[in-house]
C-alpha cells in the first residue's frame, strides 16, 4: 500500500526478426509510479533478432535493479525452420 508495484508486460520492436514485435515482462514487479516513464522508454527500444525465451534483455531498467526478459523465443528471418523437410 505505501509503494505499489506492478509487473510490467508488454511487446518491443524487433529487427531482423520473423516476427516484429517480441513480448516482454519485468523481472519483477516495477514501481507503479514510473510505468509511464518505462513505457515511453521501452517505446523507443528495438531489439535485434534472433532472441530466445527467457533472455535478458536489458538490465537495471531506469535504475530500479529490474530486468527486462523476453517471453518468446523470435528466430532471424534467414534461419531455417526447424519443422521444415527437406525434399
């Protein structure tokens, strides 16, 4: 009740990625009265492909000691698919 805090989900850009936008979420629960200052920053970050699940993506955010960590994996658009047979 005196310092509120929330954990924080939301997408950032990616370049070079089979996908462009990556999901991402606090390491753990952010300041509630600094959300809009880190969804303006995280507004202007783009990441580089390819990320993997769990991976860290920045660390320390706005000096809070608070990580920001991918949610899914997003591979390079070159990569080969996995899935995919060969014929």
């Amino acid at each position: 009740m005196t310092h509120p805090c929330r954990v924080v989900t939301t997408t950032v850009r990616v370049r070079g990625g089979e996908i462009p936008r990556l999901p991402v979420r606090t390491s753990r629960p952010f300041p509630k009265d600094r959300i809009f200052e880190l969804m303006g920053f995280l507004h202007s970050l783009e990441v580089e492909a390819p990320v993997t699940r769990g991976e860290v993506i920045l660390r320390n955010l706005l000096g809070e000691d608070i990580d920001l960590v991918a949610t899914r994996t997003i591979r390079r658009l070159s990569e080969p698919q996995e899935d995919s047979k060969e014929v």
